[in-house]
C-alpha cells in the first residue's frame, strides 16, 4: 500500500466531487427535474444542490445517499464513473 502525494490529494478532492456532481445532474435531467424540484425533495435549497452538481462542496455519503433514493437510483450509480 503506497501513501498518496499532496498533489494526488488534492486531485482527487477536486475531481471526485465534480463526476458525482455530473452524474447527478445526468439522473436529475433524465428524471425531467429541476435543480429546485430535486432540492425540495431531498430536504436542501437549490443553492446547495446547485453547488453539489458544480462539485463546489462536497457533500456527506448521508447525503448522497438521500440524493439517489430521491432520483431512484442506488448509490452506486453515482459513482460509476469514478475509477
């Protein structure tokens, strides 16, 4: 098992909650939802969502679990881009 560099850190930092956010995005259009739609049944403002599917935070598993439920997805699925 080999330890992570700093660069390697924060790449994944940056790029795992930006493909999580396009997969929601992805699942939210194909379910003819809006950001608002989705927000008020997941219990968050549309700002929040909106900052979840631009990957500018980074939301707990809680969360995305809560996420895919509303979307009708597994939590899996989210991530099945993600190597």
């Amino acid at each position: 098992m080999q330890s992570l560099s700093e660069s390697e850190r924060k790449k994944i930092s940056i790029e795992i909650p930006n493909l999580v956010g396009e997969q929601i995005v992805i699942f939210r259009k194909l379910r003819n939802l809006t950001q608002t739609e989705l927000a008020s049944m997941v219990g968050k403002d549309r700002q929040y969502l909106y900052k979840i599917e631009k990957g500018r935070v980074t939301p707990n598993i809680a969360t995305l679990a809560i996420i895919s439920t509303a979307l009708d997805i597994s939590l899996s699925q989210l991530f099945e881009k993600i190597k």
